[in-house]
C-alpha cells in the first residue's frame, strides 16, 4: 500500500561488479514523491553505484528498483524522466554550454522559442547568464559543475539525482545554491536523491538522510532524529561531535543500564542496541548536552570527575577538553552566556547529563 505509492524503491538489492564482493550489500529504501532524501557515508561506500542503479547506468545483481512503483529494467535511461549531476560532471566537450543545456529539451522535443527561454532561465539560476558561448574546457571547475546542474534541472524533471552537485564551490556560492535546490525542491515538488560528503549540507537540506557504511544503509531518518538518537556507534561518530566511553553493561532495568565505565565509574545510560548484562559497550554523548553547573543537573544524576585540559573560546561557544573515564578528548561545549564559567587548564570539575541524553550503544 505504502509501497505502491512510493516513488522511489529499492527491494533488497545488492551488486557486485567484479562477481566476488558485494560493494552494496543489502539495500531497502522506499521514498515518497517530493521527498528530498541525501546518502551520506564514508568513501567507497556505494553511495554512487546506487544512484548509477537508480538511474540505469548500472544494473542490480540482485533484487529489484522500482520508480513509481514500476520495475526499472525494462525502462531504458532516456525514458526514466531523471535528471542526474555526476560527480564528474559529465559535459558534453564539443558543444558550448548553452547546447548543453539544450540538449535534454531537444531530446523531448521543445520548439525553439521554449527552449531558448528554458536555457536562460537555467543558467540565470546558476548565475552563468553570460557564459552561454562558451565551452566546457573554457570554464573553471565550479562553473562546470554549476552548468552540469542547470542542465539537470533544465527539463523540470519529476526525479532529480546530484552526487556531490556543489563539491566544487567556494563556501559562499555553495550556500547559495544549496538555497536554490532546495527552493526548486519546494516550488516544483521534485524528489530529490542527492550525495553529498557535507554532513551540514545533509542536514540542513533533506527531509531524511541514509548514512552509508559497508555497502548497507545503517541508519535513515530525518536530521534531528540522526543527530539525537544515533541507532549505532558508526552513526553516532560519523554524525556531529561525539564523545565515547568504553564500559560493561552492569545492570539493565526499567528502560535504564547501567554502566560500569572502564576506570569503574558508574553511570545511568539509554540502552539502545545493547541486550545483555556482561556486554561490552559504548556509550555516546553529544558534547553540548554535557552540563558543569550543579544547578543545572538533576539532583539524582550520576556525575564523574573530570580534569580540564584545554579551554578555546571561539566566540559564540565555549570548546573545552577534558580528560574524563581515561578519555583525553572529552568534548564539552557551552554557550557563550554572561554567567558561564570560563574552566581553566588543570582544574578538576565533576561533569554530568540527563540519563536519556546518553546511549549505550555497540562497542
Ligand atoms: N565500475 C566499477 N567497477 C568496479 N568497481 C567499482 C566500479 N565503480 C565503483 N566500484 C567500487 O565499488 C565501491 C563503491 O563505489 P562507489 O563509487 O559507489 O562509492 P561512493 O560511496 O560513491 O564513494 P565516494 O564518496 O568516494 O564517491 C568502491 O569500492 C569502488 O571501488
Ligand atoms: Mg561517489
């Protein structure tokens, strides 16, 4: 039911392109239409074979992908209604860019006068307008890359794929096309697959994220969801700042375990995917949700000592390391408020949190 509606789907589908080693493994993912979903993992972790997949330069091995609830095989590239950015963008050489631009609206057949039209809205958007002579080899990369999106986008395709569509551009350009895909994204309710190695870029910009690893999605959810209920520690590190201590699941009772820390400490923690007393495991926490001022913590919270190593101040926020439990990069942060406490370098602190801050999760 759920699944007929669905735009995008992959049906535990796994590929190998040597015949030996799976790169991806066991995937299932089905997004709605108008969904803006971004892969985000590691190096090698299959994030564009998939899109390649998705759009039909590759095919699975192994189970099925559906696009609007059709099996994609008999469906050849041209006639899926996908508009892709490479990572490499993939411009044609010979022709100038606003041939490149054209080039998809021929394919489906426009007149001149609405192609024409089309084009410079395009390349108005990517802020080329006056490069529409010009060929490929005679751009900078970020301007090829700029280009390779206008053509992507230029046919107002239902389904747009981007791997790394913005990998290319200065910090300012890039903020601003991150604005204008996602204004297109809202005005013209395309869905959205998009790639990218930015962790904030993911997170600012989907409505869910699947965080890659091993040739599997470990974790897909919306970005608050990624970032305050990690389901594994791969998620847990790969997403934000994140502290870990090592401990022994020493008791495990009413929706609370309790660790025993290396050095012996004992502390409440969420269980997340920890079943056992006995079990070895690793418990995260988000550095700002570290708390120093008693008053700020419930009476009953568990607190440990810590020995302040380093203090940076970086304006809005306190950064602070700490040795805590044996781990010497312990990350605190604080706002900049008028009452916080500048910790100096040397002094020792008891340090705690509120128990469902902090997850027991895989060691
Ligand atoms: N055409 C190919 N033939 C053989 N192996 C390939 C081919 N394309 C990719 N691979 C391998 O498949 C694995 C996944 O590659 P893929 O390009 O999907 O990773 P990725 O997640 O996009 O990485 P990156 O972030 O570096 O772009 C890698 O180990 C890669 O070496
Ligand atoms: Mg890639």
């Amino acid at each position: 039911m759920a699944s007929s509606a669905a735009m995008v789907e992959f049906d535990r589908v796994q590929k190998s392109y040597d015949g030996e080693t799976l790169v991806v493994k066991d995937l299932n993912l089905s997004m709605p239409k108008g969904e803006f979903l971004t892969m985000l993992g590691p190096s090698g972790s299959g994030k564009t074979t998939c899109l390649m997949m998705l759009a039909g330069f590759e095919t699975a091995t192994n189970g099925q992908i559906r696009l609007g609830g059709r099996e994609i095989n008999n469906i050849p590239p041209h006639k899926r209604g996908i508009g892709m950015v490479f990572q490499n963008y993939a411009l044609f050489p010979h022709m100038t860019v606003a041939e490149n631009l054209a080039f998809p609206l021929e394919v489906r057949k426009l007149g001149k006068a609405e192609r024409e039209q089309k084009v410079l809205r395009a390349l108005d958007m990517v802020q080329m307008g006056e490069f529409g002579g010009r060929r490929p080899a005679q751009l900078s990369g970020g301007q090829q890359q700029r280009i390779a999106l206008a053509r992507a986008l230029v046919f107002e395709p239902e389904l747009v794929l981007m791997d790394e569509p913005l990998g290319a551009l200065d910090k300012q350009l890039r903020e601003h096309m991150q604005f204008e895909i996602k204004h297109l994204h809202e005005r013209l309710g395309i869905t959205v697959v998009y790639v990218t190695h930015d962790q904030t870029e993911a997170l600012t910009m989907s409505d869910r994220v699947a965080v890659f690893n091993d040739g599997r999605i470990q974790q897909l959810a919306p970005p608050d969801q990624l970032y305050e209920a990690p389901e594994n520690s791969f998620v847990a590190q790969f997403i934000g700042e994140n502290n870990t201590m090592e401990g022994t699941i020493a008791e495990l009772s009413n929706g609370i375990a309790t660790v025993r820390l290396d050095d012996g400490e004992i502390i409440d923690t969420i269980p997340v995917n920890v079943s056992e007393v006995g079990e070895r495991t690793r418990v995260s926490i988000r550095p700002e949700r570290v708390e120093y001022n008693r008053e700020r913590l419930s009476s009953d919270a568990h607190t440990l000592k810590a020995e302040v190593l380093e203090f940076i101040y970086m304006g809005d926020i306190f950064r602070t390391r700490l040795k805590v439990a044996g781990n010497d990069n312990f990350i605190i942060k604080t706002r900049n408020a008028p009452d916080q406490r500048r910790l100096k370098p040397g002094e020792t602190i008891e340090i705690g949190w509120l128990p469902q801050d902090c997850r027991a999760l895989d060691a």
